[in-house]
C-alpha cells in the first residue's frame, strides 16, 4: 500500500459521496455536493500549480488557524462564557451536568463543521502535483522556514508520507457521525462508502464475490448491532428517568404542572445569576412567581390546571395586559435568557402589565402563572404592578382539599393543628397562629439529610414532629396544608426571593429559588411566607470560592448580549473581525511564496516513479557484474546467500563492504521508512567500489590464465 500511495496515481477516495452523505446527515446538502463536484471537475483539468513543501506548511497554519477561529466563533456564540462560569461556581451537580451538556453540544457542532474548515487546504493540493504528503507537514517540531539551512532529519515518525484525500475522506464521515438523529439508511449508505473507497485496495488473492459477501456480512452485523445498541439506549433512558427524574430540572416545570419536595433545593445548590432586576425606587423586588399548585398528593404537588391561554396581542409598544384593573403602579424591570425563546415570567403576585417584550406570544393559565413563547435570547422586560393587580383564578375546591394526603401526612397536619387550635379561627388568626409557630419552634436548614425509611412516616411528618427542621418547600407545604384545616383556600406557588444587590440591580441566583404559601383572604390572594428569615444568610454562605469569578464573565456576557439585541450586531463584528484577524496571519504565512501556474504534461519513462520502492538501487549493476562473473543466481538462494558464496578470497575488506551494500539494498527495498539520503549515498559509493573490485579480479584472472598458455598459441 505504500507504493501505491506515493504513486500519483494511486486511487483516489470517493470524496463527492462522503460529503453527500454528509450534507443529507446536516441539512447542508446543496453546499455539500458544489464541494465535491469541484473537486472532481479538477481531477479532470490539466491545470495545476507548482507547491513546494513550504508552502504546504503555511497553507497548514493557515488551516489551523482557520480552525481556532472556528471554536472560538462557536463558543461565544453558544453563550460559552457563562457556561464556563457556571461550571466553576456552582455547587450543583445537576447545575454542572447541564452545562457541561450545553459544552459537548458546542463541541459537536465544531466537529459537524469540519469539513468546510479543511476543505481550503484539500482545494489546494488538488490544484498542485502532489498526492502525498510528508508528515513533516502538519508537524510543528520538525518544520524549518529557512530554505538555505539544509535537510534536517526529523522524527522517525515524520519520514513517512500521507495521503491527504483519504485523511480528508475520515474526517468527512467522522462529521456525518455527528448528529443524534440518524434514518436507517445512514448506516448501509455509510458503509457502501466505505466499501467503495476501500474496494481498489482489497487483495487480488479472493476473488470480487467474496469481497461482496464480506461486505454484506458487514452490515447484517451493523443493523443488529445498531439495533441493539438503540435498545440499551432506550432501557437505559427510562432507568434514568425512574432514578434521576427532575436531577437536571434548572427552572420549575410549567409544563407537567407538578413539582416535587426538593426540586427548589436542588435549584438552591447553584450560584448561578438566573434574574436580574431594577426597581424605580430601588427597594427590593419581593417574591416574583412563576408557578402556583394546588394538589398535594404523596409529596408532589401538582396542579388542576395545565392549560395555558393566550393573552391576547399586545398593546402598542409590546404591552401585555394582564389584569382588568387600570393604574399607574410601581415598575420592575426583569432580564433572564430563555431557551429557545421560552422562558416562565417571573412576576409580582399584584402584576398589571408586561411592556417592553417583544416576545411572539404570552400565556397564562388559571393559578397565575405566565410564560413567553418566541421571545429574544435575552428577554428584558417590565412590569406595571400595584393595587387591583393579580390574575389569580379563584378559590376551587382542590384549594382546600385535604383528603388526597397519605396517612403520615394527614396524622402530621391533624396533630399540628389541634395544637395551634386552628378549627374555628378566623383566616388572619390562623394564618398568625402558623407564623408564630414556625417562627418560634423551627429551624432552617439548607437540606434535608438521608432518613431511613419507615411505614409510618413521611418527610413532611418528620419535618412537622421529629426534626423541624427543613428548607422553604416544607415550610410552604406545611402553611398551605395547616391553613386549609381552617377553611382557608392555600396554594403553593414557588419563584425567586431576589435579596443581593450589585449596584442598581438586585439579583436573584439559583439559590434564590424560593416556596411560599398563597392564601385567599378577604378576597384576594396574598402571599404567606413562614420561612425563617435566616434563609437568606444560610443559602449565601454556601457560596463557592470561584463565585466572583463566575460574576464576572456573567456580567461580560449579560453586557455584550443587551448590546446585540440594542442595534450592535455581534456576530457581523465578531465574523469581521475574525476574517480580518485571520486574513492578516494567512498573509504573514504566504507571502513570499511563489506559485507557478503549470500545464500538466505526460511524463515520460525516466521520470516515472517506480512501481515498487527500490527498483532503482544501485546495487543491482554490483549484481550484474556478479552475474556475469559467476553466472545466474539460483532461484532457491536469497541474494544475501548467493553474495556470500560469491565474495573474493582473501578480501576481507571486500567480503565487508559486499555485506554492508546487501544490507542497505534490503533497506531501501523492504523497510517502510525508506532509506536516508546519507545511506544512499553510501550505497552507491560501495557500488562504484564493488564495481570496481570485480573487473580487477576479472581483469587479474584473464592475464594469470594468458601466462599459463604456450607461446604459440599467443601467435
């Protein structure tokens, strides 16, 4: 195989069906097959250009060049900063798997770029000569930029030489590879490739069927083994899903309209700025809801209402009005980014209005939670609130169900209320009744330690009777469910308690994640928080080392992102910059070199490359010579063999020089590597001096044989 590749015209691979296949693979199927057809409409031109090896090492940096700025482009594009950050900062695993996701698809993304990174540089070796290339060239040890300095040896790995075509033809159907959605033609098409490149090169000792039969068996063994992988696939998914459900969960769930007891305390483990808010008179925001549930069952709570309701289209000047009540009331501007423009709204439980959202769509459903639909990356929006606001459906009766509990959680709530005496209170002493006692008997704690299992218990008895101590999720479950013992509709609705302030925001990170309880008093619904106040201080001082770190690229992300979507274009800069950036260093690495544009001609029989390495060694005129001394060499003797029995008596010297230039003959002929110049050299000079040796003995043997003759035959 070696041989063949160092011929020109060795064969070449089937590039325009690797890109092909590529381009069905990525959607770039139209760029994909104007790729390969130049490149096949320049094998059958004869106009090529003269490279040199220099040349081919610039159009490398180039090429590596092009590629960082490639990354580069893709992670700031893909919000790379402050995933970063949020990996160095939080202490969430959840939090940090997530983000690591969100890099390994960045990472893909570059990889499904690849071949129109490389392609520049396969262009160009297309328009030259040359096939093969050493591998000296992509190497940045053993390359020199000065003509005059001479050959330098480089490693022993770089003496050898590759085909680029093929190398390219790889990375084309590693990049189609790229992508989880694959038809099941992808894999009999990505094989049938395969076989096509590979088919000039199979052995001519088993005939053509039993290449295809190979083939064949191939891939039956593909589909079952693709089968069967896709079948671990799916049973490892669903083991995942009963083991891990809600892990990854980074915002509360809408959608489902359910959430668990301890969902907002795994959101609480991550430093990560989720919102950030300005108020007009600067005093804090409050709580801001995104979602309100009114069943309880089994430590879940969930919700009667899934459907969400359009708004209706907006006002003019992107203003979404959500309660009846007209007014002129406080103003709370929120910035998060959304995914894939959606995002929950986080709003004030007295919200008049959005304005200022150019988002496609806003909904909501019956217990006043809201959400965006075809929003900007960046949503920044502000809300009207204050009296008469609210969009809270009313009361129901799962507002005051207390029948769905399991028999720990009732004997809990019972217990609990006929201690405070909540029957019969009036909602505003019962509601007191439950501050006091929270806030007396209770402690905070950021989390809930492993408890062994029991029949008998549940977490929110333990959290009631044994340990009271819990996060906001137990405080909030067992408000609502006490209340309810009194006749008071409840709710549980979870958001963000923003409490941090930087500058003239306020801000509101993961661990601001926050449940309280809703209570329907005197008509209205208002907000009852019993958790301890000492939250706040508790939750902050889990944070981590590297936080102001992560602050930082946060804040540089946040800045460059509200510049994109207020008229600066970004990506139009950042593309202009980089092709400038990157046409000033391909510059530095071209200039100087010179092409010259040449018509490709048949090459004739002295300059043709042979058709085995070392058919041209000049230890076959030392074998001739020999041959006609000795005569033939038998067939059953190796050259080596015959040589030995050959070399002149009494010569040591000779006999030595003989064994070298065998040796070096087998070398040039058998190894891989080659044969260094420098031993080439000393190849040839002991030819020319085997040579010589020879017809001196010859020339010695013919006068010895002529004195032993009479001297009439000399006549």
């Amino acid at each position: 195989m070696t041989s063949r590749m160092d011929n020109a015209a060795a064969p070449r691979p089937p590039l325009l069906l690797a890109l092909a296949l590529w381009g069905w693979e990525t959607g770039l199927f139209p760029w994909a097959l104007a790729l390969g057809a130049l490149l096949e409409a320049i094998r059958f031109s004869k106009q090529r250009f003269e490279l040199r090896q220099e040349d081919f090492v610039r159009l490398w940096n180039f090429t590596a060049l092009l590629f960082l700025g490639a990354a580069l482009y893709l992670f700031l594009a893909r919000e790379g900063l402050g995933t970063v950050g949020a990996i160095v900062t939080t202490a969430s695993p959840a939090t940090r798997l997530e983000e690591m996701r969100r890099i390994s698809q960045t990472v893909v993304a570059l990889f499904r770029w690849l071949p129109f990174v490389l392609y520049p540089f396969l262009l160009a070796q297309a328009l030259s000569r040359t096939t093969t290339l050493p591998w000296a060239t992509f190497s940045f040890r053993s390359k020199t930029s000065d003509p005059s300095a001479g050959p330098r040896a480089g490693p022993d790995w770089a003496v050898g030489r590759v085909h680029t075509g093929y190398v390219y033809f790889a990375v084309v159907l590693f990049a189609s590879s790229a992508s989880a959605d694959h038809s099941r033609l992808y894999l009999p098409m990505l094989l049938g490739v395969m076989s096509w490149a590979l088919w000039p090169w199979r052995s001519p000792r088993y005939p053509a069927p039993v290449w295809i039969g190979m083939f064949l068996m191939l891939l039956a063994g593909a589909l079952l083994a693709q089968r069967g992988l896709e079948g671990l696939r799916q049973t490892w998914l669903s083991l995942e899903t009963r083991l891990f459900q809600g892990v990854g969960q980074a915002r509360f769930d809408q959608i489902r309209g359910a959430t668990a007891l301890g969902a907002v305390g795994r959101l609480k483990q991550s430093g990560r700025i989720v919102l950030r808010i300005r108020t007009d008179d600067g005093v804090a925001p409050g709580l801001l809801r995104e979602a309100a549930f009114n069943r309880f069952r089994a430590n879940i709570w969930g919700t009667s209402h899934r459907e969400f309701q359009s708004v209706g289209l907006p006002l003019e000047g992107h203003v979404w009005r959500l309660a009846a009540a007209p007014g002129q009331g406080p103003l709370i501007t929120i910035a998060r980014y959304t995914s894939r423009g959606e995002a929950p709204l986080a709003l004030p439980g007295d919200a008049l209005s959005i304005r200022d959202l150019p988002a496609l769509d806003v909904e909501t459903n019956y217990l006043a939670a809201a959400r965006m639909q075809e929003g900007p990356p960046l949503a920044i929006y502000t809300v009207e609130h204050g009296a008469g606001g609210g969009f809270d459906g009313p009361p129901e009766p799962e507002d005051t169900d207390l029948d769905s509990m399991n028999g720990p959680d009732a004997e809990a709530i019972a217990r609990t209320a006929r201690e405070l005496g909540l029957a019969g209170r009036t909602p505003e002493a019962a509601v007191a009744a439950v501050e006091r006692h929270f806030a007396t008997a209770f402690d905070y704690t950021r989390w809930q330690g492993p408890v062994v299992s029991r029949t008998n218990t549940s977490a929110l008895s333990r959290f009631l009777l044994e340990s009271r101590a819990g996060h906001c999720e137990y405080f909030a479950t067992a408000t609502a469910l006490l209340l309810r013992v009194a006749g008071v509709p409840t709710r549980y609705a979870v958001g963000f308690s923003p409490g941090e302030r930087r500058g003239d925001q306020w801000l509101a990170r993961g661990r601001d994640a926050h449940a309280w309880c809703l209570a329907y008093i005197d008509g209205r619904w208002r907000d009852v928080d019993t958790t301890p106040g000492i939250w706040r201080e508790r939750e902050a001082s889990g944070a981590g080392p590297f936080e102001r770190l992560g602050d930082w690229f946060s804040q540089a992300w946040y800045r460059v992102a509200v510049w994109r979507q207020r008229g600066g274009n970004w990506r139009i800069f950042v593309f202009t910059a980089g092709v400038l950036a990157l046409s000033w260093l391909a510059w530095r690495q071209i200039r100087g070199s010179r092409w010259r544009r040449t018509r490709e001609r048949p090459m004739i029989a002295s300059e043709r490359p042979p058709a085995r390495p070392g058919l041209d060694s000049e230890f076959y005129a030392v074998t001739r010579h020999l041959e006609k001394r000795h005569g033939p060499r038998p067939g059953h003797q190796t050259l080596r063999a015959w040589v030995r029995g050959l070399a002149p008596p009494g010569s040591q010297a000779a006999s030595d020089s003989l064994e070298e230039a065998v040796g070096l003959h087998y070398r040039l002929r058998f190894d891989p590597r080659g044969l260094p110049e420098t031993d080439r050299r000393r190849l040839r000079a002991l030819a020319i001096e085997l040579t010589d040796i020879e017809g001196d003995s010859a020339r010695r043997g013919r006068s010895a044989k002529d004195a032993a003759m009479p001297a009439e035959s000399l006549r």
